[in-house]
C-alpha cells in the first residue's frame, strides 16, 4: 500500500520521497519504475517491510516489519563513467558511516561497503547500475540498516542495531532523512572531483587494513595483508610478497 507519494522533500539531487508500507524489495521497486518508462525522476523509496529483501550476490536482507531503515534511492550520475561506477559505492558507505557518527556508533567497513561496528554488521549497501556503452545510465543504491529490530537470524557475521548499541527507540523515516542529507553531501564531494579526498576517508574507514587476514579465492585458501583498493574499486591484497587486486564477490576474507 502507498502511504505518500509527493514531493515531500527535497535536496540537491532533487529526490522526491515515497513511501510504501510493503515491497517486494526497495531496489525491485525502483527497477519496474524504470521499465515503467515514467521518466528520468531522481526519487527515494523506503519500505517498512520487504517481502522478499536483498543482498549482495545470492544473499537475502532479513528485517522485520518496521522496524528498520529500508530504503533505495535511484540517481542519474551522468558525470561518471561505468569504470568508475565503485565512486558511489564509496560515497554511499561514507554517508551510512556518517550518520552513525552522529548517532555516537564508531563504524567500519568491511570491503566493499558492509557497515560493521565492534559488536557486528548494522548496514548492508546493494548498489545495482544500469551501463549503457561506457557510461552510467541509472543507478540505484539500496540501503537497509538495522534500527530497533534486536533480535536475529543467525548469520557468519553476526547482526546489531541502533537499539543494541544504543538502546532506545528510533524512527527509521528520520534516520533516512539524516541519511538522505549525509548521501547528498558525499554525492556532492564527488561531483566536485574529491574522488582523492573521499578514497582516503574511506581507507581510514576499511576494516583490516594494512592486517593480515585469513582469505579464500578460487577455491584455495590463504593469508594475506590487505593493502587499499585500486581506481577500481578492487580490493588490493598482498599475497607472499606481492600485490594482487580482487574483484566483488571473487575473495572473501575473516580477520
């Protein structure tokens, strides 16, 4: 069921605001809006329940009903080519990193854009492009962050909240509004060429860095040193001496 649909606010990137009670998945929302053809409209969808949620890859995005931020976002980021596409993924962590700052939780994050604080993982981020030739046609960022939910499934990396950092009681729509305003300064940086800038804000952030982690590629298992990323967002680990770059979903890796 729709519960607003206007033009309830708006920021530099001209959002317009909806907000729907249940989805099939936030991202799978936007995706048919676009097939729909309603045209280039710059919007923010949040959810307080999704049927069928989504991660990264195969994964699932468990939350119980409104209880927790659920949102996408769908953008036009003209001015940056398909090769740089792993420039929103970095702005995107930066503002959910933000907005828990402000929220007094000390986050990290875990390559590529997991958001963990000491006790778990409170953030996932699924950023799907649509590439026409060497640009970006669309883009839409889906955010879910666990806000009041306490209590959950059993996952390799454990899952927190807002309320089991800071025990209370938040509303999701607000926290989107923080978000909102976090992503659009973030955006902004990277419009103006603070690529260099936001890469070493989000280094500073990365979860092992510099640390030896145990890793699993191809089938075959060893310890390496984390190192950076590359221009391309792949995930640099040195490996017996020497640097190797990984793309998504081809390492994974335990401290």
């Amino acid at each position: 069921m729709l519960l607003t649909d206007g033009n309830v606010k708006n920021c530099t990137v001209n959002l317009k605001w909806i907000h729907l009670e249940t989805v099939t998945s936030t991202n799978s929302y936007l995706q048919a809006r676009i097939h729909q053809g309603t045209g280039p409209e710059e919007m923010l969808v949040i959810a307080d329940f999704q049927e069928h949620g989504r991660g990264q890859g195969e994964n699932g995005w468990v939350s119980d009903k409104a209880q927790n931020l659920l949102m996408s976002m769908l953008l036009y980021p003209e001015f940056l080519s398909a090769s740089r596409q792993f420039q929103l993924t970095i702005a995107t962590s930066l503002a959910v990193c933000d907005t828990l700052q402000e929220l007094e939780v000390t986050p990290s994050i875990k390559w590529p854009n997991d958001i963990l604080t000491a006790t778990g993982k409170m953030a996932g981020i699924l950023i799907e492009n649509g590439i026409l030739g060497k640009e970006i046609s669309h883009s839409i960022i889906g955010i879910g962050l666990n806000v009041n939910q306490v209590s959950f499934p059993r996952f390799p990396v454990p899952a927190t909240s807002l309320a089991k950092e800071k025990p209370g009681r938040y509303d999701p729509v607000s926290l989107a509004g923080i978000l909102e305003k976090n992503f659009t300064t973030r955006y902004d940086q990277l419009k103006s060429g603070m690529e260099g800038s936001l890469k070493e804000v989000y280094l500073n952030r990365l979860l092992g860095l510099d640390q030896h982690v145990r890793c699993s590629s191809a089938g075959a298992d060893f310890t390496g040193i984390i190192r950076g990323i590359n221009e391309f967002g792949e995930l640099l680990v040195e490996k017996e001496g020497k640097l190797r770059a990984y793309g998504m979903h081809t390492i994974r890796f335990a401290l």
